[in-house]
C-alpha cells in the first residue's frame, strides 16, 4: 500500500545519464554530479527544440493551430521523462526547470511586449493569432513546470500534475477527432463526452508510464481511478484559459487525501 510519506515522496535519482554515458563506454569516468546536471539540462534544450520545431511543421502540414499548440502541450508536460537523469545528490538537479523557466520569459515578452501576430511561436502556440494567448495557457503550464520541477521533483504529487496535463491535451484532440456528443458548462469552452473520457483515461495512463519510467511506484485501481475522473471533471468544468490552474490545484489536493483512497 502507498503510504503517506511516500505519497509526499522524496528526491531519489542518482543521475542516469552518467551510468548511461559509462555503461555505453561513451565516457570512460562518470561525470561529476555538477557536469551531469548540466548535461542533462542542455539535453531537455535540444528536446524542446525539436518539439517547437515539430509543431510548426504540423501547423503547417494540418493547418489547423490547435494540433500543434496540444502536441507541444503534450510534448512539454512529458518533459518528466527527463527527470531521472539528474543527480539529486548536487543542487543543480534544480536545472531541471531551465526550459520553462525560459520560456515563460518568452512567452511573457512576446505576448505583453512584442505583441507581433506574425510570430513564429504566436502561430504554433496559440489558436487565433493572438499574441495575448500566450499569456494564459502557454504561460500558466511554464510556470506551473517551475513550480513542480522545484517543489515536487520525483514525487507521485508531481507526476500526477504532468499527468493531468496528458489528459487535458488528449481532452482536445479526441474532441476534435471523435467528438459527437457535445456540452457545456457555464464560463467553460464547448467539451465533448469522448474528450473527457479520453482526459480521463489518457490521464490514468500517463500516471502509470511516468512513474515506471521515473521509477516511482505508482497508486492502486481505485486512487487512479479517482485521479482519471477527477482531471476529466476539472478539464470538462474549468474557466475558460484556466485549466493548467485548475488541474494543477486539483490534482495537489487530490495527493493530499489519496491515501483515504486506499
């Protein structure tokens, strides 16, 4: 059974990417904890670097703007992936955040400053051109990946937030896809039933495939199931640009009574 204490969690990575590096003889001594975390982050850089330049590429192959601002949505939130190769045992673990943190700082200059509805990351980003988009769920989801990748760093209440995000992503896209049975609540956004089963679903699956990857032992059937339903509920009734908030406060106050669950 999951405990609270384990619920909380605690910081436990040794930094793979060295053992990685050693074990593949890319690298005769393991790096220092220090140049393992750098490494590690310079790593998450290039893989954020791909995403942007892959979801141009959809945006122009679909031409349809929501498909590329919910893969990079997807792609951003299973940035935890990443987590296990930093050495906990070194405070540059914290590098983990450099990639959100510096895009909230673009984001912010590009949607409050630049305001240029011909920018790159306006197009991919957002769904109207609007520069001022950036500004709510762009924005919020960078700084929400701050928050967790300093506060909850491999914990289950940190992967079950990312989580959330998976499912708020699949929520569009199965609505776009597959969306037959229409609703909506007040102050919401049109939603679909098919999307919020998927919210749900997606949501339970990426709790299980994050903590094997991060090797976090994950929660029983019935908290899981809890979670699912929970995030489809917050995504189906949120405010409209405001779901990152929500499903994050959701989701930290759901860790908060699971162990009632079990």
């Amino acid at each position: 059974n999951v405990t609270i204490s384990t619920m909380v969690g605690s910081l436990s990575s040794s930094g793979q990417l060295s053992a990685f590096l050693v074990s593949h003889t890319i690298i005769t001594e393991p790096l220092s904890p220090l140049h393992n975390n750098v490494a590690s982050a310079l790593l998450t850089v290039v893989y954020v670097k791909c995403v942007m330049e892959l979801g141009a590429l959809i945006r122009i192959k679909y031409g349809h703007p929501e498909l590329s601002r919910k893969f990079i949505h997807l792609c951003a939130c299973s940035a935890v992936v990443w987590w296990p190769l930093f050495d906990t045992s070194h405070w540059g673990w914290r590098l983990n955040i450099t990639v959100p943190a510096c895009m909230a700082i673009r984001l912010i200059y590009k949607g409050a400053v630049k305001k240029d509805p011909e920018d790159e990351d306006v197009h991919t980003m957002s769904r109207t051109s609007s520069p001022s988009e950036l500004l709510f769920g762009p924005l919020q989801m960078t700084l929400i990946m701050v928050y967790v990748g300093l506060t909850k760093f491999m914990t289950h209440t940190g992967l079950i937030i990312m989580a959330s995000f998976v499912g708020d992503a699949a929520a569009a896209v199965v609505g776009m896809q597959y969306g037959r049975h229409k609703y909506k609540v007040a102050f919401g956004g049109e939603k679909s039933v098919e999307g919020s089963i998927g919210c749900g679903l997606l949501t339970i699956a990426a709790c299980a495939i994050y903590g094997k990857i991060c090797n976090i032992d994950m929660l029983e059937w019935r908290p899981l199931f809890a979670i699912g339903v929970t995030s489809a509920l917050v995504e189906a009734t949120a405010i409209n640009n405001w779901d990152n908030v929500f499903l994050c406060v959701a989701m930290e106050l759901m860790s908060l009574h699971l162990p009632k669950l079990i």
